[in-house]
C-alpha cells in the first residue's frame, strides 16, 4: 500500500496502519464470515470455517515474520488472503450453483458480492505487483490510475447493480 501511494503521492507519502488492519484483517474476516453464514451445507460450512482459520493463521504468521506488517502492505500476506478469498467464493458458487437458487441467480444478493469481489481483488491482484515495480518499468502514472479506477468502478458498479436487482425482486415478493 505504501510503495502504491508513492507512485500516486510521492515521497511525501505516509504509510497508514488502518489500512493494513482494515483492508486485510477485518475486511476479508467480515467477508469470510459473510460467506460462513451464507452456506447451508454442513460440510462446506465446515470447509469455510478452516478458511477463516487460515486466514487468522495467515495473519498470525505475518506478523510473527514480516517486520513492517503495520507499515506497508505485506504483499505475500494479501495474495494468501485472496487465494482464501477465491476458495471461499468456489464454496460459494458450488452450494449456490447445485442449489435452486440458481434459477433465480439475478435476484440473490450475495452472488452480486462474490462476482463483485473477484472483480475487485483479483483484477487488484496484477495492479499491486505492477505498482511494487512501476518504477522500474516506468509505467506512466496516468496509465496506472486509469486501470486502478477502472477495476474499482467495474467491481462497485457490479454491486451497486446487484443491490438495484436484488432490491427490485425483494418488493415485489413482499408486495404479493
């Protein structure tokens, strides 16, 4: 996160220890959890309890060997929680699809979430390691930003319009 801020911000740029907590730790906790409680199947339940473990684990690790945890994002800590994050979506996406749920996909909420987070965190994925190097490539700044903001608005537009969907089915099923 820091070395991304340099590129944005300069030299002036101060690492900020909310980000890390934030984004890694509560964030994708919040997500697995989500995830956790929406699975029905005991077995994949129990699979997405041991994500979570990992996860806590991955973060345990962490901070145990990597120094300025705080102070920059870990790189080998955040594609170990997207490696999770994409587990967690699979289980998802098997209970969903083998499921009735799937004839109604449009209408269920929680399917916008997870194509919304692999949009996000995976089209993230090659944006943080282009940045850790963008120095070295030169890569334009402009160029940069305009990927940067095209995947963040491609993956909130994908939930924005799976909460007009979801929203719309909701009404009109309580309305009847």
């Amino acid at each position: 996160m820091s070395l991304l801020g340099t590129i944005l911000y300069g030299d002036s740029f101060k690492g900020n220890k909310i980000n890390v907590v934030g984004i890694i730790i509560l964030f994708f906790l919040a997500v697995f959890v989500y995830f956790y409680k929406t699975l029905e199947n005991k077995r994949l339940k129990t699979i997405q309890l041991g994500i979570i473990v990992a996860h806590i684990l991955n973060i345990i690790i962490s901070l145990i060997f990597i120094e300025d945890f705080f102070i920059y994002l870990p790189y080998p800590t955040y594609f170990v929680t997207i490696v999770l994050l994409l587990a967690s979506v699979a289980l998802f996406f098997f209970e969903t699809f083998n499921s009735e749920k799937v004839l109604n996909i449009m209408d269920y909420y929680p399917f916008w979430i997870a194509i919304s987070l692999i949009v996000l965190y995976v089209g993230m994925l090659p944006l943080m390691i282009i940045s850790k190097n963008a120095m070295e490539l030169s890569i334009s700044r402009n160029i940069f930003l305009i990927l940067l903001y095209t995947v963040n608005f491609t993956g909130y537009t994908i939930m924005l319009g799976g909460i007009f969907f979801s929203k719309k089915t909701n009404l009109n099923e309580d309305n009847h």
